[in-house]
C-alpha cells in the first residue's frame, strides 16, 4: 500500500480583505479519489483550498486558501509520500499587490496587475525523484494536445484530462493519457465511479508495477 498525497479543491488569491480571485472547483473530484484511495487500502494525505465536501475522516487534511500555502503545505507532506495526485484547481494568477483596506466603488473602472503563481505540480513533478506524480489537465481547446504537452512539462507519470463542465459537477467524462501520448483509459460517470477506476489504474501502473 502506499502513502499519497492528493492535492483538491480550489485556492483563493485576495484583491483586498474581503474579495478574492477563485474559480468554480467544488473538491468532489478530490473527494472521490480520497475515498478511492482509502478503499484501497491506502494512507492518504490531502491538502485542501476551502470547500464543503467532506472529506473521508480516515484521510489526514491539511488547509490551505492560497496557491502559496498550498505549494508549501504540500512539498512539506509529499517528502513523506511515495505519490502525487493533483487534482485541485489552484488560481492562476495572482493580484501584483493586495489592498490593505476594502477597495471602495469610484464610479470608474478598476484595474487590477495580475501576475502567475507557482505551479504546484511542475514544483513538485520536479522534485519527485523516485516517486510518481498523477497530474489533472482542465482545458477548453486543443485538450489532448495541452494536456500531453503538461504531461511532460509537469514530469507526470499521467495525466488525467477533463473539461470545464466537471467543475462543480456530480459528473465527470476524462482520459487518462500516459507518458508516450496513448490513451489508457476513457472514462465517464459519477466522479466517484470515475475516481474508483482512476485510482485502479494508478494501482496498476504506478503502485504494485
């Protein structure tokens, strides 16, 4: 059995106090793969944006808001573990600079500098050494294409494509690509029937292989 850190849900860049960047990530997906994963047999670490799914109370989690703080809480765990699986959906972008105090309305229009986060599985693909990392590609053009092109970048052992229509869906369709561009597996259903062979196929491949 191995110990896998599963990275889920979305993070939250602040604009000001109270108003923050985000996206529509709901961690139903990150909590069908932790519930696989226990299923399993495995330990399962989790590093979680702010979500309310419920996460299987067998499984540790470690919050997180930021992209920042999830980076830092997940290389600290992932010296620990024998596998990646990032599922969560980090922003992007971040505000060049963050307001002390609640922006106030002008009448006019509000620009904001934008500039890139750390990539928490690249990071991470990175530093594996002799670990796996499973990474998640949501794209809207080109998909297999961007997503293999990620694959490689990111020094993923697979990864797993989707669309933006699983986002906070009860529903997911995905392929599963491996390091030399095949398809291992396409896959559609509830995302807890997608999770459960996802993680059958990482069993597979990455763990007992």
């Amino acid at each position: 059995m191995a110990r896998i850190l599963l990275t889920s849900g979305p993070t939250r860049q602040y604009i000001d106090p109270v108003r923050y960047l985000t996206n529509a990530s709901s961690g139903r997906m990150g909590c069908s793969l932790a519930e696989a994963a226990v299923a399993a047999g495995h330990e399962v670490i989790i590093v979680s944006g702010p979500v309310s799914v419920t996460y299987p109370e067998q499984a540790t989690v470690v919050w997180v808001n930021t992209t920042d703080e999830m980076l830092s809480a997940a290389r600290e765990q992932f010296a620990q573990c024998d596998g990646l699986i990032g599922v969560a959906a980090p922003c992007d972008y971040r505000p060049e600079f963050v307001q002390d105090q609640k922006i106030a309305k002008t009448g006019q229009p509000l620009v904001l500098q934008l500039i890139e986060t750390p990539d928490i599985v690249a990071t991470l693909g990175a530093e594996k050494k002799d670990r796996w990392v499973v990474g998640f590609a949501l794209e809207t053009e080109d998909r297999r294409f961007r997503a293999l092109v990620k694959l490689e970048k990111k020094s993923c052992d697979l990864m797993v494509l989707n669309g933006p229509e699983a986002m906070n869906s009860e529903e997911n369709h995905v392929e599963v690509l491996a390091k030399d561009g095949s398809v291992v597996a396409t896959i559609d259903g509830s995302k807890g029937e997608v999770a459960s062979q996802i993680m059958q196929i990482v069993g597979e491949r990455l763990i007992d292989a």
